[in-house]
C-alpha cells in the first residue's frame, strides 16, 4: 500500500489567498484525520471523520478553516482567506475502527504539507 | 482534563545509553497510550503502544512502562543508537466511539556517536 498521500507538499501563498490541501487515506481505512503541527502548539487535532462523516471539529481553530470528505478515498482541508498564523505544517492521517473483529487504534500519517503564509 | 504532559523537551544521550521520557495524564478514561516517532521531515509514526491492563510492553530495544495508579507511563530506550535522534510524542485515547488521540508536546532526542 503506498500509505496516507498528501498534496501539495510544499505550499507558499500570500495572505488571503485560499489554500486547499488534498489527502487520499490508505484504502480501506474508515477513520480520517487531520492535524495541524507548530513549534508552538505541537501536534493538534483540528478534525477527524468516520465514514466520510465529520465527527469532531473542535480543533478547527475559526470559520475561516472547512474540511471535506466527499468519499472514502478523499479530503480535502480549506483555508480561505489564509493568514500568516496558518503557517504550520498539517498532516493527515487514517486508521481502520477494527481488524479481524478487534478494536485497533493506530493512526497512519502522511508526509505532510509545509504551510508558509506570506 | 483531556491534557497530557511530556518531559523532557529535550534530551541527549550518549550512544548505547539508556533514553528515558515521561508523560503523565489525567483523564482516566484513556485506555490506549501509544508512543509515535518522528524524523525531520516526515509524519509520526506508530512505535510501540500500551492498554492499562499490561504494566510494560517491550518491542526490541523500546519499552513501555505503565503505572496505572499513578497515571504516567514512560518509553524507555536501550542502546540508544544515533539513528533512534528524533522527536518522540506520547498520546492517550480513550474508550468507546472517540478516537482522536491526545498527544504530548514531544521531546527531542539527540543519540551522540
């Protein structure tokens, strides 16, 4: 499998562009999450979703953040109008509820995205 | 209340020395501490991970000790070795539907040649 994919790796734009992230979760996987690191905060949890429903949206920090997850195999993280504090790295990450009738918990991340917001 | 603390920020051992980092939490819900690595560049990765039900869990060099009653577990390094340098997060779950993990701020490890 070739794991969790994230697109773009790399993303530079000037504050109040959008800014659309893209990530397709390893096949199968039910869970999908995504976070955002900073030396500051660490590893934070904006949003995660179960069968391409949203479950939690807490950690998304205003309205200017959406996430989309129109299928199983896609989604899709906005920020319009982006500012500087965006700048951060997010990643994605997936997992499966349950493997041969057994809870599992092991969240697989993808490579991430490099956020700069000039 | 959903909060769990990592110490040190920072830690540097010499190679074959013992690495020691410590996280404690205080939701008692949690049931499921997994440790992730990380390397520059890269997303975090599942190392070893841990259940209540279990005081220690070892995988090779890396080991997990859990104190239940006091609510802080630990990942223990044996021979540390230059290629185990990366940042280390600690992370709880708890039980039921939720599945979003509660990370630490991390730590630093730098393994000396």
């Amino acid at each position: 499998d070739a794991g969790v994919i994230q697109s773009p790796r790399h993303e530079v734009t000037e504050m109040g562009q959008e800014v659309t992230l893209r990530c397709k979760p390893i096949s199968g996987h039910d869970y999908l999450f995504w976070y955002r690191q900073t030396m500051m905060r660490g590893l934070e949890l904006l949003i995660y979703f179960n069968n391409n429903v949203p479950i939690d949206d807490s950690g998304m920090p205003e309205d200017r953040f959406s996430a989309k997850m129109p299928n199983a195999s896609f989604s899709t993280l906005k920020i319009q109008p982006s500012e500087p504090r965006d700048s951060a790295v997010y990643f994605c990450a997936s997992s499966l509820a349950r493997r041969g009738g057994a809870r599992t918990d092991t969240q697989y991340f993808g490579p991430g995205t490099r956020l700069t917001v000039l | 209340q959903q909060q769990v603390k990592q110490s040190p920020q920072s830690l540097i051992v010499q190679k074959g020395g013992i690495s020691i980092i410590n996280c404690a939490y205080e939701n008692t819900a949690f049931d499921y501490f997994p440790w992730y690595q990380q390397f520059p560049g890269k997303g975090p990765a599942l190392l070893i991970a841990i259940r209540p039900d279990v005081s220690e869990k070892k995988e090779g060099r890396f080991t997990i000790s859990f104190n239940k009653s006091a609510k802080q577990f630990s990942l223990h390094i044996m021979d540390s070795q230059p290629g185990d340098s990366a940042t280390y997060f600690c992370a709880a779950s708890g039980r039921g539907s939720a599945r979003q993990l509660t990370f630490g701020s991390g730590t630093q490890l730098t393994v000396l040649p």
